[in-house]
C-alpha cells in the first residue's frame, strides 16, 4: 500500500486519526489504542468467528501496551451476525455500563454496529478489519436494518484501524469478492459524478476525487490473484477501499463513492431481498452488479444522438410535479417494496425540475454533450470488461446468480432512479427522454442482456 496516499487522506479527515496497514500489524492493535486514547480502558468485541480469528492476538497486544481490559464481548458466530438495530442496542447497553472504549474485531457488519453504539454513547472506538470486504471501515455513518429494512444512521467514523493483511487474507474468499464489487462501481459512479459536474447540479472535489479515483485502477488490476487472496493483491484492494471510505469521510457524502450502480443495490436492499439467506447477500454482489448494469447502459447512452433532441416536445411532455409522484408510486407497488415508496417519492420530488428548468437542463445537455461523452469514455470501462473482472475474482455480474429476474432486473433500471436524489445518468436519460429507449435497447436482440456471454 501506498502509505503516502493513506497519510494525506488521513490528514483531511474528520474523525480517523490513525491507520495501520501492512502484513503482521495486528501486534500494534495496543500501541495504536494507548496513542489514541490514553489513560482508556479497553473492551474488545468481536464474533465467534472473528474472535477466533484474532481475539487472543489482539487481547495480547492490547496487554503487552498497558491497556486495563474489561471481558470481551462476543456475538455467536452462527448464524452470520446480522446488522441488525437490537444488535447495536446489545451493544451499546452493555457499553453503557462501562467506560472502556471499544476495539471491535471484524469486518462490515461488527464495524456498523459498533460504530453506531459507540457513536450513540458519544464514544470514540477502533476497528480491526477482518477482511476487505466493504469500504465502510473508514466511513462515517452506519448501514443498519430498522423494522425489516436498510437504514443509514450519521456516526463518526472510528478513531483508528488496524488492517493487517495476513488477517485480512484468512478471510473467506467471497468477502474479497465482495469488496471487489463495492470498489469496482467507483468506475462509473465517476462518471455519474462527471456527468453531474458537467451540468452544474454538484461539481467534483478535485481532491476528493483524487482519494477515491487515484489508486483505483490499481486496487481493481489483480482480480484473479484476489481470487486465490495474494496479499500483494489484498493490498491494493484494500488500500482502495480505506481510501474511497476516507473520500467520504473528507466529503461528508458518499457522492464519490456511490452512483447508479449503488442505487440498483440500495433498491434490492430496501426490497429485502437476500437479507434473510444464510450467510446474507453482500452488499459488494449487488453493487458489483448494478456496475455492470450501469456501464451496459452508458456504453448505449453514449452512442445516442442526444443534440437531436426536441426540447421544446420534452418540456411540455414533462410530468408535473403530481404526476411525478405518481409515477413513482406505479413503480413500486410489489409487497416487498412497501418500505420503499415513502422514501422513493420523497428522493424524487428533491430533485424534480420544473418545466422551464428542465428547458435549461436540457439546453446545456446539447451544449455540453460532446464533453459528456469523450469524459465519461476516458472515465468508464465496457460492461463486458466489468463483467470479466468480476467472473474472475468470483463475484456477482448476472441478475439469475442473485436469484433476481431478468423482468424484475429490467425493472430496476427504472426503479434505481427514484429511490436517491442523487443525479446520475439514469436522471439524465429520464430528462432527454431517452432511459426508456437506451434500458428496452439492452435488453433487445443484440442487446447486452441478451447476449449469452453476459452469462
Ligand atoms: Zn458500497
């Protein structure tokens, strides 16, 4: 890992004051927590997996510096921990009798829930990272299921971590997989991102863009040596990961790590899909699928002649405000999306444009469009490319591996527009009118989805 990037990222962010990164670092766990929070004690949580894993070598170090340590508090192992709010209120009520800070051990779900039972008692914590799997460990924030369904709840991020990788390279292969998923789609979340800049409706953060896009390439070039956990490749993934998490920590958003693609996921969450399999769905299947989804649709986008467009047709074709609701509303009326419409109609009706902004909207989309086009390009990669990455390091790139539809997938295309106010292309397309001919198109003769090697 590139220790120069961690350090000037790590010099921007709000809340993480310190990263440890490298093979064997786990003996430092101690050191780390004395620096931090002198004169502390400690309590390290952990599942019974991840205790296993590394409860002894972290309770050691912890010791070796000094630390007064409280019994460790351990979830079972099986089944998989679910990051669930009773998980965080188990947590935070035992938390709550105690004044030791906690080390947690493990990966997105441990780290989400005691991020925000830390965060609840207005308590610092530090994290050993199990595994490269998400990009949360250094975000702020916490991803948690309230009432059968996603939340996300505003948390500092922690204090320290701890990345070792000879750890992180024990972990159950498909957690790398997932991370590969969840770091892949700041591919196209970049050109969701571009495109938003281009048209005014939320410029790029020069250096925020560079924490998340700058080791990217890299993190995302070893595939296959992540398939069989090469550390030197663990490194690189797990480098882009605590980068893009620092990225949203210095933004205060997740805007340059999440686009279109994490909206497909998002919605598939919400509906509860694969919340209950055992282990759960990951996060990083969905996302690295929503990528393939959203590079499909923008290599068709890019090739439309958008600068023939009439706008005059547009702007008096254009939903009201009511109508928009509406629409909204039409779309999500499956059982499994009862959860969803309150919130989708909300994120849609924050961005919806009256007619005459539409009229401007669109004005500057001719205008700007052949820069549109040769940035999103230089930025994007071909779906099929997407899709060889993903197959290689054994992650998710076909809707049926997911037990998701090829009706309820095309479906999504629509859907994954509503639920965020964030603007990415799928908004785009909406307002050229072109999202419904650009999505039948792939699913068409010919078509990415219909094509057998998108298998
Ligand atoms: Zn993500």
């Amino acid at each position: 890992m590139t220790e120069d990037l961690i350090a000037t990222a790590l010099s921007t962010a709000t809340d993480t004051k310190a990263i440890v990164h490298g093979r064997g670092v786990v003996d430092r766990t101690g050191d780390v927590f004395a620096e931090q929070f002198p004169g502390r004690r400690g309590i390290v949580v952990a599942d019974g997996n991840t205790w296993d894993l590394a409860g002894e070598a972290v309770t050691a170090s912890l010791r070796a510096a000094g630390i007064d340590l409280d019994e460790p508090y351990v979830f079972p192992g099986v089944p998989t921990l679910y990051a669930g709010y009773e998980n965080v209120e188990l947590i935070r009520e035992h938390l709550r009798g105690t004044d030791a800070v906690a080390c947690s051990i493990g990966a997105g779900t441990l780290n989400d829930i005691v991020k925000l039972a830390s965060g609840e008692l207005e308590r610092p914590y530090m994290n050993v990272c199990t595994a490269a799997s998400m990009d949360g460990y250094a975000a702020f924030g916490s991803s948690i299921t309230k009432d059968g369904f996603k939340i996300t709840r505003n948390c500092p991020a922690p204090t320290a971590l701890v990345a070792d990788l000879d750890l992180m390279a024990t972990a159950p292969q498909r957690l790398t997989a997932t991370g590969f998923g969840d770091l892949v789609e700041k591919v196209p979340a970049g050109a969701d991102w571009i495109v938003s800049d281009i048209l005014g409706v939320e410029p790029v953060d020069e250096y925020v863009w560079g924490l998340v896009q700058g080791p990217l390439r890299e993190s995302l070039s070893r595939p296959a040596d992540l398939a069989t956990s090469d550390p030197d490749a663990l490194a690189g993934l797990a480098e882009g990961l605590l980068m893009s998490g620092l990225a949203m920590q210095a933004h205060q958003s997740s805007r340059p790590a999440s686009g279109a693609g994490h909206q497909f996921s998002h919605t598939w969450e919400m509906e509860g899909h694969g919340l209950d399999w055992e282990p759960p769905l990951s996060h990083g299947f969905k996302v690295g699928l929503g990528t393939v989804a959203i590079c499909a649709l923008f290599e068709v986008a890019l090739t439309k002649d958008v600068p023939g467009i009439n706008i005059d047709a547009l702007v008096t074709a254009w939903p009201s405000r009511e109508e928009m609701e509406a629409r909204v509303r039409a779309m999500h009326t499956a059982e499994r999306a009862a959860p969803l419409v309150e919130p989708a109609v909300e994120q849609t009706l924050k961005k919806y444009l009256e007619p005459e902004e539409l009229r401007a909207r669109l004005e500057l989309v001719v205008e700007q469009w052949p820069t549109i086009v040769s940035r999103c390009r230089e930025q994007l990669v071909p779906a099929a490319e997407a899709r060889e990455m993903l197959r290689a390091v054994g992650a998710v790139y076909h809707p049926e591996q997911i037990d998701i539809d090829m009706e309820r997938f095309r479906l999504t295309y629509y859907r994954a527009q509503t639920i965020r106010s964030r603007y990415t292309i799928l908004d785009l397309l909406l307002e050229v009118g072109l999202l419904e001919e650009c999505v039948e198109e792939l699913f068409g003769p010919d078509g990415y989805w219909a094509r057998d090697d998108a298998r």
